[in-house]
C-alpha cells in the first residue's frame, strides 16, 4: 500500500510512531516499509533523510512503486528491525538544513525569472552546497547581485510559505512557475506573492527561516550556466570561514582587512621581480655550465656525446642546455633529470643524421616511460628514478651501434 508521508503533512516532525507494513532486503542491507513515515525520500535533487528506527541507524531512504497497490517509502537499515512497532526519530538538523536549502532555491530560481529571465532548469543538494541550473549562457557579477538582493528582500519580508494539494483541473489553471507534467492531484507550494511551483520536497513555513541566501559561484555548462549557493547555516558557516581566512592573512601581511587587495598586489608584483630575477640568475649559470660539459664531451669518429645524469636542475633547464650543447656540430646531447620528476631529453645537431624520438623511443619503452619530439630533440619520462642511468646507458649503447658511428 502507498505509505503516509507524515513530513508532507508536518515537515517540522521530528518523531513518529509507526509500523512495519513489509521487510526486505534491498542491495543486501535490511530494509522495511512503513505505514506512515516523517522520513523524506532521495527524490526531485534533495537528498533523503537520516535518523533511526528503533534505534536502528536509517542509512538510505528511497521512493519505490511498490507491488502495485503505490508509491512507497523505503527505508534501508544499518541492522534488522526486531519488531513491528516502531519508533522513527529524524535527524532535525539536516532536515532543517535541507529545508533552508530546498525553499531558498525556490526564492533563488524565482529571482532569476524576475531579475534576468533565467528558467531554472536543474537543482541538485550536495552535502556542502546546493546547484541550479539556469537558461542563461553568461552570468556577471553585478547581475549576479541583482539577483542575490531581490532574493534576500524575500527572505527578510518573512512572507508566507503555504503548500496545498491541488486537483489537475485547478493545477493546469495556475501560473507556475516550471511546467510540471500534471495526471492526478498535485503538491503546490506558494511563496507569497512571490513564487508558485510543483513540489514534492520539504519547506519552510516563512521565508525568514532560510536566514540568508548566498551565490557562491557560477560557470558555464553545456550552454546554460551552474549557479552554486549557500542558504541559513550553509551560509554562516561559509562567511565565518572565509571571515577567519582574511583575518589571518591580514595578520600575517600586517594590513587590515579591507587593505589586503591591495597588499596582494604589491606581493604579487614582488614575486614576479624576485621570479624574473631568479631566471636571468639561472640562466646565466646555465650559460656557465655549457662550456663545462662541452669540454667533458665524449669524441666518438667525430661525434661529441654529452650523457649526463644532471642534478640541481629542472626539465627546463634540461632542454635550454640540451638546445644550448647541439648548437655545435657533430654534437648529440643525452640529458636527464630527478625533479620535479624523472624526465628526459634526447637532442642532437642539424648535422648528425639520427632519429632521437626513435632514440627516446627505444631506450624508455624497457623502463615503462614514454615521451616523443622530432627527429632533432624528444623529451619523455614516465620511469623511475632509479632507471634513469639506465635508458641513458640504453641510449648510448644504441647510438654507438649506429651506422657510422
């Protein structure tokens, strides 16, 4: 038999006597169907309630069809139920959680109708945030506040919450605010003056217990655009963090608060002078380390090999001293380096005819590496640490079996 939503009737009920109309197992976890329960399904993007039966934790609630006599309710269980009788108890604060979320997005997704024109198609309740999906392909920041205002005026006006069943004749007559596909009997939920839409989720008596409503952020997705928001506590919550974040950068930067864009500034400024300062400083040490391991090439028929294991130096500085080395004929360049991770660079002169992404190729694919370039230069990583001396030896053996050499 369909099963009495007691939270339909009473959203603030937070216990309930009831009793086990059927028992199951649902995935493999006991499972029990009620005649009547306050606790509300996972169903229309809110998530379901949590609390106890018996004392039994209530770890999933879900909507089934049933066996064909309605719509039930169905409570998955941490453990088996003893007995038929039970008593429910539901976990107010995220039922209240929920409820401040749920009916602020209900003022929110009617704020971008009025303000911008922007359908709500899409809602989902996450655990830290809620989402709406609205028909709009850009958002900006002052319109953005536009709508954040107008949905605040609705929340300090208190209006009036009032959820109704309507017949279809009477639904199909009413200006609502998201079409809804009505066969039967249907839920109504009016803000005051305000918004009237199809619900079947759990709201707030007056708009003034949502407390706040916050946009958080907003992006682009698949032509429309994700708005994410914060209502009542979410909210609170978000601001105190955020709150004790800028105070302490402000402590640590010895501003106030209000300075600290602008201290952000001139920090950023300095680090990008100390950074260039440090590059013209690294590159004038690796314009050093050249003649050093040019003299320290090995002569092969003509061919000056450079093979090195580097240390102390990046894959960028790797490639500028490989470049930097096969710039002299008859030069090829076998670099490696550790950090930030094991990679490295096979270069070579214009004059010397071989392959060196076939090189790489060949001495990595052994160690589980990968990479690829161009005939001239090729870069790759993808090895351990420990194997990097030994696609170094792989290479130079390769090359030294090479035609002419």
């Amino acid at each position: 038999m369909a099963t009495r939503r007691l939270y339909w009737e009473n959203p603030y009920l937070r216990t309930f006597e009831s009793r086990v109309v059927r028992s199951f197992e649902y995935d493999g976890r006991p499972a029990v169907v009620l005649d009547a329960t306050a606790f509300y399904p996972t169903s229309g993007g809110q998530p379901h309630d949590t609390g106890t039966l018996n004392d039994v934790p209530v770890v999933e609630v879900l909507e089934d069809d049933g066996q064909g006599a309605g719509p039930e309710v169905v409570h998955v269980l941490a453990a088996p139920l003893a007995d038929e009788g039970v008593r429910g108890v539901v976990h107010w604060e995220r039922r209240l959680d929920h409820m401040q979320q749920h009916t602020g997005q209900h003022i929110l997704s009617q704020a971008f109708e009025r303000v911008l024109g922007g359908a709500t198609v899409g809602f989902h309740l996450g655990a830290e945030s809620g989402t709406i999906d609205v028909s709009l392909s850009s958002l900006d920041a002052d319109s953005v506040a536009r709508v954040e205002d107008l949905a605040n005026e609705i929340v300090t006006a208190n209006r009036a919450i009032e959820v109704q069943i309507y017949d279809s004749a009477r639904a199909a007559g009413t200006a609502l605010r998201r079409d809804a596909e009505i066969h039967g009997p249907v839920r109504i939920v009016t803000i005051e003056d305000f918004d009237v839409c199809a619900c079947g989720g759990t709201h707030l008596r007056a708009t003034g217990e949502v407390g706040i409503i916050h946009i958080r952020r907003w992006e682009r997705s698949r032509g429309r655009t994700r708005v994410e928001f914060l209502c009542g506590r979410r909210a609170l919550v978000d601001y105190r963090a955020r709150d004790t974040l800028c105070q302490m950068l402000a402590g640590r930067m010895s501003v106030g608060v209000n300075e600290l864009p602008d201290a952000v500034g001139r920090l950023a400024e300095a680090e990008g002078a100390a950074r260039r300062h440090v590059d013209e400083l690294r590159t004038r040490l690796l314009d050093l380390e050249l003649p050093r391991l040019a003299a320290n090439a090995e002569e092969w028929n003509g061919l000056r090999l450079v093979c090195r294991l580097l240390e102390g130096y990046d894959a960028g500085n790797m490639r500028y001293l490989a470049q930097g080395l096969t710039r002299q004929v008859g030069t090829v360049a076998l670099l490696a380096v550790t950090e930030p991770a094991p990679q490295v660079c096979f270069a070579r002169a214009d004059d010397v005819p071989v392959d060196m992404g076939a090189l790489l190729k060949e001495s990595m694919t052994p160690y589980g590496g990968r990479g690829g370039g161009r005939p001239h230069m090729a870069q790759g990583g993808g090895v351990d640490a420990a194997d990097l001396t030994k696609v170094l030896d792989t290479a130079r053996r390769r090359l030294a079996a090479e035609e002419g050499f």
